[in-house]
C-alpha cells in the first residue's frame, strides 16, 4: 500500500475542507447580519443558515476523521481497522482514505447504531 499517496490526498482533502467549513460559516453568519424585516424573510434566513451550519457541521465531522487519518499515518496503523488490527480494503480507502474499520467492521458499526423500527 502507497502510504504516501493516501498521505497526499488526505492532505489535500484536508485543506479543501477546512477551507469550506470556514467559508460555510461565513456565509451562515452573514445572512443572519443581512436578514431584513418580517417573519417569513426571518424564517427563509434561519432555513439557510441552518443549511449553512449542517453542511458545516458534516465538514467539520469528515475533517476530524480525516485528521485522525493523518495521525494513524504518523503512528503507523493507517489502513488497519481499529476494531480488529486486520487490513482495511484498499478499494475501500481508494474511495474513502480516512476509513478507520475494515467493511465488515464499519457495517456491524452501523446495523448496531440503527433505530430499532417502531410499530
């Protein structure tokens, strides 16, 4: 596995997303600044600014694994799941480089974290 390419592109995604988070941000707050008069103005404000802050948040959550991406490169266990130790997929980290969990491990993750259906 090319440690350094993953590397690479982390980086770069880091930046990228930094970047947007910031600029997200931005905008969320300038619209609250620009908002004008009556209540359905307010209320088509508060409905983009809470867009704004979503995306941002999800930024912010990909932008933290990612970090975390970095800091398994620098230790040493990048491209092993942290559940098991074993290897994580590299058609897997092709399409998402800060996965921490092998497949099997990242869908037991996700059945056990599903609301449970309500009648």
């Amino acid at each position: 596995m090319n440690v350094q390419l993953y590397k690479k592109r982390l980086l770069d995604l880091e930046a990228t997303l930094a970047a947007h988070a910031q600029q997200q941000a931005g905008q969320a707050r300038d619209q609250t600044a620009d908002s004008a008069g009556d209540a359905g103005d307010e209320s088509v404000v508060d409905e983009a600014e809470s867009e704004d802050f979503s995306a941002a948040e999800l930024d912010a959550t990909i932008l933290r694994q990612v970090r975390d991406a970095l800091h398994r490169i620098e230790d040493g266990t990048y491209g092993r799941c942290l559940v098991d130790g074993g290897p994580i997929e590299t058609k897997r980290l092709n399409a998402v480089p800060w996965a921490p969990y092998c497949i099997k491990h990242q869908r037991l993750l996700e059945a056990a974290t599903k609301p449970a259906p309500t009648l």
